[in-house]
C-alpha cells in the first residue's frame, strides 16, 4: 500500500461532511486508519456548518474488519497482542466518538461490512444497505471476541435475542435480513445507494444544527437511560424556542 495515500478521504458539501474509506481493496483497519479516522472528527467536530457525517466507501466493500497481515504479524508475540488490543482500545473510543457526536452520522453499506467495519456502522445513526451487502460479526468462529463495541451496540439496537444469535453463531447476513432484524434501515439497489444516501443526507443537513443535536441528545437518552428523556425534551424545547433560526421557521410555517 501507497503510505502516502489517506486511508480516508474527506469532502465537505455544504452540510454534509463525506468520508470515503479509501484503503483498497477491503478497507483494512489498522492503526493509521483509526487515526485518520480520529483526525477526519477532529476537523468537522468544530465546523458549525457541518450537520451529517456521511460514511461511504470508494471500493466494493464497505470495510472488512481489522488487517489480516497486521494481525499476522503481531498476533505471535504477547506485546504484538497487547498491541491489538490497543488497537481494539482506540477503535471502540473513534466509534464512541462517532455515537456521541453532534453531527448525524449515515453509513452507506456497499459490499462487506464484517467485524470492525461493521462496528462502525453500528457506532452510527443511520445505517443503508446495499441489495448485495453482506453484514457479520464472525469473531467468535476464530475464538475471538467483537471489542470496538459491537456487543453493547447491537444488544442495544435489536435486543439480546438478534444479538445472541448473530454474536454466538457468528453468522454473516444479507440486507434483507439485516433491515428484517432491525440492524439496518433501508435496503436499496446497489446502483440506487449512494444517490439515496445522498439524498437523506441533504434532507438531514437541511435541519437546524440545534434542532438534530437536540433530538440525538433525547433518544439517546430513551436508549442508554443515561438521563431524565422527559426532562431533556423540556430543556431542548426551551432552548430551541429561544433560537432566531427557528422562531423564523415557525413564523413562516405558521403564516402558510
């Protein structure tokens, strides 16, 4: 692989902040992928302007899961294993941060997403899928277990049934039955994906920034029970009334 060249690429198209996973042929992480990774949020986090992370791949596949040759590598010696687990480490605090962000996150799912890669797609707010993509998380088949988060992530999105036997049986899955299952919100045709992404991003990114933070911080709270969703909906409401942006929305709705 070309050192040069950015695992992740990054554009900014009004609202919308596209990042490519460019690292062919299956997007292979590895350290300097969770780092570009790290460094794509840090450049859009403090961009008011930005209202959607789009995720999306430039090759077939989405994103395979961890490097294989890395974990060849360093899967034979107890510090090469500490290592990895590292990397685990550093892979579950990006998706945290992906979750947590203010921005509402899309992944456009083309070809794999198998283990890590589909880690992050779960770390997102919205996931669409390809009719010909395939979804798993086949660790426990290699003795392994699924550590950037994806236990906690899909046990929370589609309960503990899904969870137990798509983890324990460590079955790899198409769009169909990942929409069925709940892991996934649309299914689209492959040639028709990135134009509905797209499209769902420039309707999300046309809304206030207030207003998309404001609902991501309640249902999240109705999710992790972290605090008072009741009370956050009070609050939000009181702040967002307050906002000249949206007083002006409503006047012109009302006046229709």
């Amino acid at each position: 692989m070309d050192t040069a060249r950015d695992p992740i690429t990054l554009a900014v198209e009004g609202g919308i902040a596209i990042a490519t996973l460019d690292r062919p042929p299956v997007n292979a992480i590895d350290d300097a992928w969770v780092a570009r990774l790290e460094a794509v949020l840090d450049e859009i986090e403090p961009r008011a302007e930005v209202r959607v992370l789009w995720i999306r791949s430039s090759g077939r596949a989405f994103c395979a899961g961890a490097d294989l040759a890395l974990m060849r590598d360093r899967f034979a010696s107890e510090a090469g294993r500490a290592q990895m687990v590292a990397l685990t480490r550093a892979m579950q605090q990006v998706f945290a941060r992906i979750e947590r962000s203010s921005k509402v996150s899309i992944a456009e799912i083309r070809g794999a997403a198998l283990g890590g890669g589909l880690e992050l797609a779960l770390a997102c707010d919205i996931r669409i899928v390809a009719d010909g993509a395939k979804l798993g998380l086949p660790e426990a088949r290699l003795g392994l277990l699924l550590g950037a988060g994806g236990t906690q992530r899909l046990t929370r999105l589609c309960g503990d049934a899904v969870a137990r036997r798509m983890i324990l049986a460590a079955e790899v899955i198409d769009a169909a039955r990942a929409v069925a299952w709940g892991i996934a919100q649309d299914c689209v045709a492959a040639d028709r994906i990135e134009h509905e992404a797209r499209a769902l991003a420039q309707r999300i990114a046309a809304s206030p920034a207030p207003a998309l933070t404001a609902c991501k911080r309640c249902i999240t709270a109705a999710v992790e029970r972290n605090e008072d969703g009741f009370a956050a909906e009070l609050e939000g409401t009181t702040l967002l009334y307050a906002q000249p942006e949206t007083q002006a929305l409503v006047r012109a709705f009302l006046a229709r």
